[in-house]
C-alpha cells in the first residue's frame, strides 16, 4: 500500500512539527512572552486540523485490507512513536508507563523523561496568571510534574476573573483561547482515529496491547486544560 505508507510518513513529519511548535510556545510563555507563542500555538492547531483531514484517505480502508498487513506489524503501535508521546507530554497527558516503551531507544528515553519531568504548557500558564496577579496557591505552581495535573476551584476561579474583565488580562484570554483550540483540534484527532480504528478492527484488540477501541474512547474523556472548560460553564 505505497500511498498509505507515504501518507504515514507525512503524519509522523507533522507531528514532528507541531512537537517543536509546542516547545517554542513553551520557552516563550514561560519568558512571560504569551504574545510570541500565539501564532506558534495556533500552527500547532492547523497541524492537527491536517492530521485529522489524513483519517479521510486512512478510513478508505477495508478490514480485509488491514488483514492482508496485520501479521507484519507483530506488537508495533502508535505507543512507539515517541513524538507523539513527547508533544502529549508537552501539552501536560503525563503517564511514565509510556516511557518505559521506549527503554531499546536511548536518546528518545532521555527526552522524553525529561520532558516528563517538567511542567507542561498549562502548568506555565498557570505560572503566567500568578505573575500577572491572578494568584495561585503554591502547590498549583510548584508541584510533581510527572503527573498529571488535577482541577482545582482555585484556578477556575483565576480563569473566571481573565474571561470576565479580557480587556484587562487580554494577553491570558488570548492565551486561553489559543490552548483550548489546540485542545479541540486534538480531541477531534483522537475521535477521528477511534472512529476510524472502529470501522477497520471492530473490537478487536490493538497491536499495542489495549482493549482496542474501548481504549481509545477512555482516552476522549482526557483534558489537558480542565478548568479552561469547566469555565465556559461557570462564566
Ligand atoms: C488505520 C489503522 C489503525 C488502527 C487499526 C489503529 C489502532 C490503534 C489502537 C487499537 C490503538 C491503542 C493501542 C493499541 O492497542 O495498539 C492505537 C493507538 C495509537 N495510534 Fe493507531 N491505529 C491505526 C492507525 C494509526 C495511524 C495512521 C496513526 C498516526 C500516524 C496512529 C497513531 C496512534 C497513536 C499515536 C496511538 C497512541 C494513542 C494514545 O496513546 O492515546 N494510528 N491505534
């Protein structure tokens, strides 16, 4: 399947691309520079967009297609791609059980336990809301960052402040908005992908080990920025 293999090698060029985005974004956020990392963030959006758009040309595939490979693929999956897992990270899904996939891949070993390590992007925007006066409690900013960060009332309420008085905090609502776009774009990438996995397996189970399909649904209940949602209610 040439053009399938091609197109696959375009997605893993993309997300290549939208890693080094998100990473550019981050050294400026947390140089307290929101303004630069906007047009950053939103490339790191329209490349999602484009990954999703690759699901059309990928769901033209048939179980029996899928077959005719499946044995050549033995355990291989989408965990192996330390790219993605890298710009997961970034974007704050933290999970060192992904890490340990990589252990016969040094290099990407390092990167991505130090990625893991450090805050993501929403745990430096939330430095950012602190320095501009929004403040927070200590252990919001300075905490484990290998793990996932949980909501708090605390936060919401500093994100409330932002979107209520925008004029005022332009530079976090405008901020805000460009993380929840990025957010958007990659929850429409995970249900494109679990859509389309269920069209070509069914509920069979993945390569990578997992339930297969039901996995992939868990994984649309994820947020990487809960209170940036949970806002929209409460506003
Ligand atoms: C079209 C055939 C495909 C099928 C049947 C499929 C199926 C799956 C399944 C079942 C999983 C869960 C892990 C596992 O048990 O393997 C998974 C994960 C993943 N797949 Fe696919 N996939 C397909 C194509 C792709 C493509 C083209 C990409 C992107 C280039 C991709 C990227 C990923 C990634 C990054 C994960 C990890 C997701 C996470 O950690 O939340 N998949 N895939």
């Amino acid at each position: 399947m040439p053009r399938l293999e091609l197109r696959h090698l375009a997605t893993l060029r993309a997300i290549a691309g939208a890693r080094t985005l998100a990473d550019a974004a981050m050294h400026e956020i947390a140089r307290g520079n929101p303004g630069l990392a906007f047009k950053m963030l939103s490339r790191v959006s329209r490349i999602q967009a484009q990954l999703t758009e690759s699901w059309a040309v990928l769901s033209t595939m048939t179980p029996a297609d899928y077959s005719s490979f499946r044995s050549a693929l033995g355990q291989s999956s989408g965990f192996q791609s330390y790219q993605y897992r890298q710009l997961e990270f970034m974007l704050g899904n933290k999970n060192p059980a992904m890490v340990r996939v990589h252990r016969d891949n040094p290099a990407a070993l390092q990167e991505l336990e130090r990625v893991l390590r450090e805050p993501s992007v929403y745990d430096l925007s939330l430095r950012l809301l602190h320095a501009q006066g929004l403040r927070l409690p200590a252990d919001v900013l300075e905490r484990d960052f290998s793990v996932p960060y949980a909501a708090r009332p605390e936060v919401e309420r500093a994100w409330a402040e932002v979107y209520r008085d925008s004029a005022r905090y332009w530079d976090l609502y405008e901020l805000a908005e460009k993380l929840v776009d990025v957010e958007h774009q990659f929850q429409v990438w995970r249900f494109s992908h679990m859509k389309t996995v269920e069209r070509i397996i069914g509920h069979r189970r993945g390569t990578g080990g997992t339930s297969g399909v039901s996995y992939l649904v868990r994984a649309l209940d994820l947020r990487f920025f809960p209170e940036l949602w949970s806002v929209r209610t409460s506003i």
